[in-house]
C-alpha cells in the first residue's frame, strides 16, 4: 500500500473522490498520494475498472454519484479496512482479500451448482480483480 514517488518521499493510498467532466462524482477511489510534492496517481489495480465506468458515461455525463467501491473488489476491501483508521493497513488488507478470496469461491461453487452464467461471470469479474497479485491455491 506504499510507493516511492519520484521525489524520493513515500507515497501512501488514500480513498479519495474523483470528479469527471465537472458533473460525475466518483468516490471511494483508491489513489497513491505523496504528502511532499502532493503527486497523485491512481492505484494500478483498479485503474482499468475506473477508465472503464467513465468510458460508460460518454461523452456528455449527466449530474450523478457513483460509489466506486460498488464496482471494485480493490476499492471494497480498502473502505472496509480504513474503517476505525485513517489510513489502510497492510496486513489488515492482506487478512481481508483472503477472506473475501474464500468467500467468493464459496459462492462461485454455489453459481456453478445453480448453473446461474450471469453470477458466475460477475463473481469470476470479482475474483480476477482481487486475485490479479495473489495466486490462488
Ligand atoms: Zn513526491
């Protein structure tokens, strides 16, 4: 959950809101900060969620509010850990993807099981957002 930005200082994650063509608000966006020269950069692992929910707004948005943890795993996990902190924690996050590995294989089976494609296809979407760095055993 840590960077060294290019100034040499170290960059930490915080959820931030991101405003898109002045009217779209989305908040709960995972972004790496540097509190010296106040660089920002979106965390790599939901950037491609997030070009893709702005590449759904088109061109002319109208005024809204998104919650981007609704639509990351990545983003979820880190609301859900920055809960009674200020900051997200490691081995906190860590402890919370592998839980929600497990629970998410345990609905997938059940996906399986009912035949249900359109869950299984949102719950193997999940699945690949959060295991992308972790490898499934
Ligand atoms: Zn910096």
């Amino acid at each position: 959950m840590r960077k060294r930005c290019s100034c040499g200082d170290i960059m930490t994650v915080k959820l931030r809101t991101v405003i898109y063509s002045g009217k779209v608000e989305i908040d709960n966006v995972p972004i790496y900060s540097c509190p010296s020269c106040s660089r920002s950069e979106v965390f790599p692992e939901v950037k491609s969620d997030l070009t893709g929910l702005i590449g759904q707004l088109g061109e002319e948005p109208k005024k809204q509010t998104f919650l981007f943890n609704e639509w990351n795993e990545w983003a979820n996990l880190l609301v859900e850990s920055v809960i009674g902190h200020k900051m997200p924690d490691l081995e906190q996050v860590e402890r919370l993807i592998e839980e929600r590995i497990d629970e998410l294989l345990d609905l997938y089976l059940i996906a399986c099981r009912l035949g249900d494609e359109a869950w299984k296809a949102d719950l193997n979407k999940r699945l690949s957002q959060i295991s992308r760095r972790y490898t499934l055993t």
